[in-house]
C-alpha cells in the first residue's frame, strides 16, 4: 500500500509554491512514498496505549512575563532580505494575471 | 472583470430561505509584547522596527509563550462561559504566503485553550438572543503587505509587494460561534448585536480596546441559507475583514439577498472567500477556499502544552468584572431611562464617559445630557470615538458643577466646554479667560444697584420721571462695578424694578 500517492506529492508541491516537473514528480513521490514507509512502522509496533508522541518531555506551560526587550534594527532585520523597498521585505507579485 | 451579483429583495429572500450564521472573531490583545516573542507590539513604530529573529522565523529562533496572552485568553474564555482546556497544545497552520516569514501560523487546531460557551446578547426591543461559542484559541497576527503598482493599493494588478513584519506575532485570539440558527429576518441585526456586546465584554475585561476602525477587532461572517423548514445547511459563503459594527449588519444582509438569487435562479452557491466592499456595501469573489487540511496542521513542537491550573483559572473567574449587559441593565435602571435610551448610549459609546462623570461627581441626568448632546454631536462632527474627545469625565463633571452653583447658565456651559476641546484648559481657566460666570447671585447684583442709584441720584429722578432710556447710564455704573461680570439685561430689569418703573 503507497504511502503518499503522485497525484498527493504533485498537490503539496502546489500547496508549497513549487513548480515540480514530471521526472522530479516520479522521483520525490517514490522517495516519499519509502519514508512514509519507515515511518509508519512506527505505529505497527505502538498499541492503543501508546498516545501519539509531540513532545519528548513532560514539559508543561513554559511561559515568559510580557515584558519587552529590544528588537533587531530595521536594518539588522532587512540585512538578510534578498530585496527592499522602503524599509520593508521586497517580494515578487503575489497573485498572477487571472 | 467585474461581475455584478443578481439580488432578490430581502424580504422575498426570507419568505424561501432560513439563514444560518457563523461568526468569527479575531480580537487582537493589548499586551506589551508579542505571543512568542519580548517585540513591542506599540502601534506607529517605522516599518520592521520591532522584530526579532523569532516573529521573523529565523533558524535556530525559538517561540515561548506569553503568559498575560494565556491569562487573556482564559479570561475572555470564562467571560463567554466557556470550559477552559485542562490541557491544550498550539499547532502549525502551514500555508505559504508572504505575510508570515515562518510560512506557518501558530495557531491552535483541535485543542483550543476555550470551548462550549455562550454570549447572551440584547437586540434593540431589549429581547435576548443566546449566541453559542464554539470555541476560542490563542493565534498571532500577520504582517502588513503594502502592493505597489497596481490601481488604489490593490494585490490585484500589483507588480510587488512590501512587507512590514511589526505586526507579525501580536497576540489573536479568535472567537468562533457555532452555527446561528433562528435569527430569521433578525440574522443581520443578531450578527451586529453579538459583536458590538462582544466587543463591550473585551474592553470589559481590559484585555484590548478592541477598536474596530483600527483593526484591533475584526469579523468574518460565514452565512448560508436552507430552504425553510429544512434542517440541512446549505453551501456557505466566508465574507472576510468585516471591520465595523455597521458592516457586519450590512454584509449579513448582502449575502442573504446575494445567496437566495443564486437559489432562486437553480444555482449553487460557491463556497468562497469574499471580500465586503465599505462603499457599496456588497461583496466580491475572493479565491476559492483552500480545504482545511491543505493547512497541513500539525501539533507545534517548539511550544510545550498549556494545561492551565485549575486554582489559577478560579482565580480569574472569581476576578471577572460585572459583564457589561448586567451593568447596562443595572445603570438603565438607576439613571431611571428606556432600554431604547440605553441602547443609544451604547450605540454612541458614552456608558463609561458617563458612568466616570457621575463618579466625578455630576448628576446621571446632566452627565448623560452633555456627553449624549453637545459631546456627542462633536465626536460625530470630527468623526472620532466619544472618547477620544480631549475632554475628561472630571471637566465635563466641573461644568456641571458650575451649572449646578449658578456661575454658569446652559448657554455659557456650551462656551465653557467648547473652550475645552480648543485646548484653553480645565473649565475653571476658560471661565477666567474667557470672562464667562454670570454674577447670578441677586444679591450681590443688588448691592451693586443700589450703590449705582445711590451715586447717580439725578439719573435716578430722570428714570423716575419716564425716561427709562437713561437706565443705560445706571447699566454702565453696575457692569463696571461688577467688571464686567453681570447679566446686562437682568441688571437693567433690577434697576428698572428698583425706580418702581415699567420697562
């Protein structure tokens, strides 16, 4: 039984914004398909008295008082951005011509 | 490609069709700093000034909760008669749009921190209508997108867009009723009642001005309409950033008659997203709605649970403050006025204006007569919140005060007030700068005629005599002696009464 279909790994590249072609489709959905595999093993060997794990810890309400501390200068924030306009993140079109 | 929706009117739409409501809420807090990160969340900062690795979704960053934002969040969940969660964990909503560097929201999925709740909520004629709250979770804002080169600012058409990530990571927290049904013809008038008490219950609680015009409190309104008496619902539309009490009323009413013509006509309506268009008070076509498990959430694994204390969470329940529509009912009943006259209150924003003027002091009926009258026809003049007028309660009581004494009548308490929104100061230094106290105080005024007869007896005998025109000179003596202070007319009537003569 496939893990993950061509068809689901061509709707998540589109979800994800990348343009995948046909021969990479074919070569991600199998690699894909092979660590869902593996992973999935996982649960053939976890019973119903074994919750789903999302945290390793038994860590609970770690929280921080609201307290401000200094934030990157505007210039320290943009230094990383591959483009900018006006103090802020330049980013290509967003919507296309539909 | 602009297509005009067919509309059938709104009556003949609730003769075939029962809407079906759903409204979510996003509130943001009015916390110091952001939900996973110590950034100030102040307004007015210059662009990307108040970001840090965390809210900018750098590697290696990593979030950790604010406490204040939780409180806040248990707290609203309470005032909404809401379970709180005795454990809940925040989760990832993955999807890949500028606004969010991180190209994911933290949100919370299918463990929010609130639950099965409800807010009873007053209609105009004072009938109650219980909205049921599905839920209410802990969430961060976006960033603000500025799209350049297209016409008024718009995404479409857009060469780029520019980014300012100071708003990205303010505390949300969103507020989803579960499916209104039975409004009927109300559906509109229930929508914006629910949101404006809504609203009245966050501020309420101090955990966010919650003002709307300044998108600190925004509504989208899910509306679908089933053929009466149907039980099934029907394809329902998401109108988007309905962001003032009056649209939500508008954009409920729009979709009814918008969705009953797609019926009528033997169409489907399409589930969408739709943008609520201020000017025209219609709706457009948005994208198509991405299916909720395109979002991909999955438990967020850099933020540990929240499994609040069950002492703590007593704690803000025994602390939660009168909610507002008990405290509506309670001041309509001591300021002795109709639900209608209350309901005008709460529509012009003036309940906490007054209540803190009577604090100061004041009369119900006076504090309720300057800040519904005169302050409230200047707030709508300059289009500004009642409260933001630069008058405080303690002035507003001062004139009245002054009112009450005798120094000032009506017409002079106007100019006094109205001194005080022009910036001349407190009540008290408009009436010296401005001249304004009346000597009201017979008496003294009196005197003061007395001593002007008694000075000028030869003006006195030519009065006496009919030539009440010389009164003018007698007026002059006592204006002088009172420095101006005196009611000119009253002066001469007491001069004129005085001599024994008729006016």
């Amino acid at each position: 039984m496939p893990g993950i279909t061509r068809e689901e790994v061509a709707h998540l590249g589109r979800l994800s914004r990348l343009e995948l072609k046909d021969e990479e489709l074919d070569h991600f959905a199998g690699q894909l398909d092979e660590i869902i595999g593996a992973v999935a093993r996982v649960s053939e060997v976890a019973g119903e008295d074994v919750p789903p794990t999302s945290h390793p810890l038994p860590l609970t309400n770690v929280m921080r008082p609201d307290v401000v501390r200094p934030s990157l200068t505007p210039q320290q924030a943009l230094s990383g951005a591959p483009a900018q306009e006006q103090q802020r993140f330049k980013v290509p079109q967003i919507l296309g011509e539909e | 490609m602009t297509v005009t929706d067919e509309l059938v009117s709104y009556e003949d739409a609730l003769e075939s069709y029962d809407p079906v409501m759903g409204l979510e809420v996003h509130v943001e807090l009015g916390t110091k700093t952001k939900m996973f990160c110590c950034c100030s969340t102040s307004l007015g900062a210059e662009p990307n000034s108040q970001t840090c690795p965390t809210c900018l979704g750098l590697p290696g960053s990593l979030p950790v909760v604010n406490a204040t934002g939780v409180e806040s969040a248990i707290k609203i969940g309470l005032a909404l008669n809401c379970e709180i969660a005795e454990w809940c964990r925040f989760a990832r909503k993955n999807y890949f749009y500028p606004d969010m560097p991180k190209n994911f929201q933290t949100s919370q999925y299918d463990e929010p921190i609130a639950f099965n709740g409800y807010l009873d909520v007053a209609l105009e004629d004072g009938e109650i209508f219980r909205v049921e709250i599905e839920r209410a979770h802990m969430e961060e804002d976006t960033g603000k997108s500025t799209h350049i080169g297209g016409a008024t600012g718009r995404i479409h058409g857009a060469s780029h867009s520019l980014l300012d990530y100071n708003r990205a990571g303010i505390p949300l927290i969103e507020i989803v009723t579960k499916p209104i049904v039975g409004a009927g013809a109300r559906a509109p008038e229930v929508a914006k009642a629910y949101v404006t008490e809504l609203r009245e219950l966050i501020r309420a609680l101090g955990v966010s001005e919650a003002r709307m015009e300044m998108g600190q409190m925004r509504c989208d309104v899910n509306l679908s309409l089933r053929p009466n008496g149907t039980e099934t619902f029907g394809t329902r539309s998401e109108t988007k950033n309905v962001n003032s009490l009056r649209s939500v009323e508008r954009a409920v009413r729009f979709e009814i008659q918008r969705h009953a013509a797609v019926l009528d006509s033997g169409g489907t309506v399409v589930q969408e997203t739709r943008h609520f268009n201020e000017d025209t008070g219609s709706t457009t076509s948005g994208r198509i709605k991405e299916e909720a498990e395109d979002y991909r959430y999955f438990p967020e694994p850099d933020l540990v649970p929240i499994a609040p204390e069950r002492a703590w969470v007593e704690e803000l329940r025994a602390a939660l403050p009168e909610l507002p529509r008990v405290r509506r009912q309670r001041l309509k009943a001591e300021w002795g006025i109709s639900d209608h006259e209350m309901q005008s209150v709460l529509n012009a924003g003036a309940i906490d204006p007054i209540v803190a003027t009577i604090d100061a002091g004041a009369p119900a009926d006076q504090a309720r007569k300057w800040w519904m009258g005169e302050l409230a026809r200047r707030a709508n003049e300059d289009d500004v919140e009642l409260s933001a007028l630069p008058i405080t309660p303690e002035q507003v009581a001062r004139v009245c005060a002054l009112v009450a004494e005798g120094s000032l009548n009506d017409k002079l308490a106007r100019q006094v007030i109205e001194g005080v929104l022009a910036g001349e100061g407190d009540p008290d230094q408009v009436v010296d700068k401005r001249g304004l106290a009346v000597v009201s105080d017979e008496g003294a005024l009196g005197a003061a005629v007395d001593e002007a007869i008694a000075a000028n007896p030869g003006v006195a005998d030519k009065i006496r005599g009919g030539k009440v025109a010389a009164a003018g000179a007698l007026v002059g003596a006592v204006m002088k002696a009172t420095r101006g202070q005196a009611d000119a007319a009253r002066v001469r009537e007491l001069i004129l009464e005085k001599l024994g003569v008729q006016g």
